[in-house]
C-alpha cells in the first residue's frame, strides 16, 4: 500500500476529480523516471495536484460509476492498481490470476444489473491479449478463454512489436450489461454478448485498428470507433459499419468522446499518423468536431494549442455534466463547456517535463 499527500477541499456542489497517465509508451515500451499518475482534484479555489506511482507506465484508467473513490490504473510493467480513497492510497491487485504485468486496458461497467449488490463488474485486457473479469470490485479475476479460439486470432499483430499484440481498449456497453467489446491492437475489434465468455469475431467492413470505442446510453447499438484505419460508426452494434470521413483530413484516430446529453456531437483526435502523434519533437495533431447540424467533420482549435509539437490528445467527456469535454496532451489540461467547439486551458501547474511527454491515459471523476 502506498500513502499520498493529496489534500481534500469538497466544493459546495460537486468535486470533480482527474486522473492522467503521463509517460511511458505503450508504442516504444519504455518508461522514465517522470512517467507517472498525476491527480487533479478540484477546490472553492482552484485545482489540487499530485503525482503518485512514478515509474509506472501509463495505459488505461477507469473510475467506478458506483463509487467516486474507486479507480484503477493499468500499466505496462508494473500490473493493474486500484484506489478505494479517492486517490490518497493504491494497491497492486489481481497478480495471482492476471500472468502478464503488461495491463494495456482497464474498464467498468455502468450498468449493474444487481441493485442489491453495489458492485460493478471490472474489465481488464493484457499484452498479450487476455481478457479479464472481476464481479467483486478487483478482489478477485477470471481470465476468459474464448478470446483467443477466434478465428482472427491467429492475424493479431501490433506493428512496432509484430511477434505479439494486445488488447488496447475495452467497452462495456452502455445499454445492456451482458454487451463488452475488445479492441486489439492490431487486428479486430470483438464483441461478447455474455460478459465475455463467448465472443464473436471481427466484422471485415468494420475498423482493423481500433484505438477507442465508445457506446453512449441514449443511443442504443451505436458504436463509435476511433481507429488507426479511421473513423468507424455502426448503429445495429456492429452488423454493419460506416466510415463517415468528409471533412476529416487526417485519417489516423486516437482519441474520441461523445457528449453525454447528445449522441450526436462527437470529437475525435487526429493526425497524419502514428510518426506525427506521439513524440513532441515530430507531432503534428487536430482535433475534430461533428454534431447534429451535419455529417461534415470539423476541425476545431479556439483555445488548443498550434498542432506543431502537441502529442495526440486524450479527449474525455464529463460523464455527470452535457456538453463538459477534457482534453489532455504534453501541453496541458483543456476544458470545453460548450460541447467542444471552444476551450480553455485549465489553470494548474503543468509540470515542464510532461512538455515531452505523451499523456496516455485520462479519466473524469465526480462526488457531491
């Protein structure tokens, strides 16, 4: 167990909480003295900032809609951590049944099903690509065997390492709680039905490379993808698939939110590709912006910083707030109150090395 030193100030209406994994890579498997958890909590007077579990190397964080104090951490080599206090303490868990430390994705379901047990399941994925389960708030896992009896299995492969591939995003769907979807890296994007013990393979007009997916609670059976490939969109949970591109010029996808109080404002990140995304001292990247009023994408930049030398931008919605958008790159934290179409940039101290450094991973927290 490790301790912090985060000072709590509760607002008079909600405190909002934020977790950035800064560092590392999963493309170049190295981490740095500076990788790290870096948390943010709001006050009545401003933001509170704390590093925490330096050395790690960010993936995947995932807050529990059930319990604002509870979150968890995926990292590359050091397994998957979880905090029940809102951040002060972490401890490493699931190391007796989750056998690779690479922990490359970490999710929770939003939907229980159970009323009376308030405990939501949690979803975590590996390199190389296993898929995990625990019904009791990661005190204990079940790895899922049928993943890798797809017949697709076989064509998995992540380009910088090519001998091995890893499951890089994992969606529990927003409407039906038996629904998840794994997407590997690289290779098909996967779904179950019952909670992971069975799946059905890849869709060949869906994407090949999915970064992130997102399924949205007032849009049953749509998937949005932001993919390698491109943007990806079905609306019957993957029977079918549509790549709706006009507008966008760079078609290598990293990052994409929906607004939580309408299903049709999406914001992706872009750039020309994985060269352009990732180091700062070659990154070239957009963020891109489609609503109700059209299908033509838009790029949007009032209040981000110029694409030269800004790493790919990590974009989350405010899950308890319409029309609230984070964004996060090697520049700092933004905020957007009108559903993306401007920003500004949140008032912290930004520490000057995450200047060269990719944030790989953002989650939004809330508690009255």
């Amino acid at each position: 167990m490790i301790t912090s030193d985060i000072c709590y100030v509760v607002s008079a209406i909600i405190m909002t909480t934020i977790l950035i994994g800064v560092g590392g890579s999963i493309r170049v498997r190295e981490s740095t003295n500076n990788a790290c958890l870096f948390i943010l909590e709001s006050t009545k007077n401003g933001w509170n900032g704390h590093e925490f579990l330096k050395g790690t190397n960010p993936t995947s964080l995932a807050f529990d809609p059930l319990s604002s104090n509870r979150a968890y951490y995926g990292t590359l080599s050091n397994g998957l951590w979880k905090t029940d206090d809102g951040g002060q303490t972490w401890s490493n868990i699931g190391r007796d049944v989750i056998s690779s430390p690479y922990v490359t994705s970490v999710a929770v379901s939003s939907l229980n099903p159970n009323s009376s047990n308030r405990v939501n399941k949690v979803y975590a994925g590996t390199e190389p690509s296993e898929f995990y389960i625990s019904n009791d708030a990661g005190d204990s896992w079940i790895r899922m065997e049928a993943l890798k009896k797809l017949p697709s299995s076989k064509s998995w492969s992540f380009p910088p390492k090519p001998d091995t591939h890893h499951i890089r995003w994992i969606e529990p769907d927003a409407n039906n709680p038996d629904y998840v979807f794994a997407a590997i890296e690289a290779g098909a994007l996967v779904q179950s039905h019952d909670g992971g013990r069975t799946w059905i393979d890849r869709n060949k007009q869906g994407p090949y490379d999915t970064h992130t997916l997102v399924t949205h609670p007032k849009a049953p059976g749509r998937l949005y993808s932001s993919a390698g490939d491109g943007y990806f969109e079905s609306f019957d949970y993957g029977d079918s698939w549509t790549s709706p591109m006009e507008g966008l010029r760079h078609s290598y996808l990293f990052s994409v939110d929906v607004d939580p109080g309408d299903p049709q404002i999406v914001i992706v990140s872009a750039a020309e590709g994985p060269g352009n995304a990732y180091l700062p001292e070659n990154a070239e990247t957009y963020v891109y912006r489609k609503d109700e009023d059209g299908k033509k994408w838009k790029a949007i930049s009032n209040g981000l910083p110029e694409p030269e030398g800004t790493t790919i931008t990590n974009i989350v919605a405010n899950p308890k707030t319409k029309g609230e958008f984070y964004a996060v790159n090697n520049r700092g934290l933004f905020l957007s109150n009108d559903s993306g179409i401007s920003w500004r940039k949140v008032d912290i101290q930004w520490p000057k090395e995450y200047l060269s450094q990719t944030p790989w991973a953002l989650a939004i927290g809330n508690s009255s």
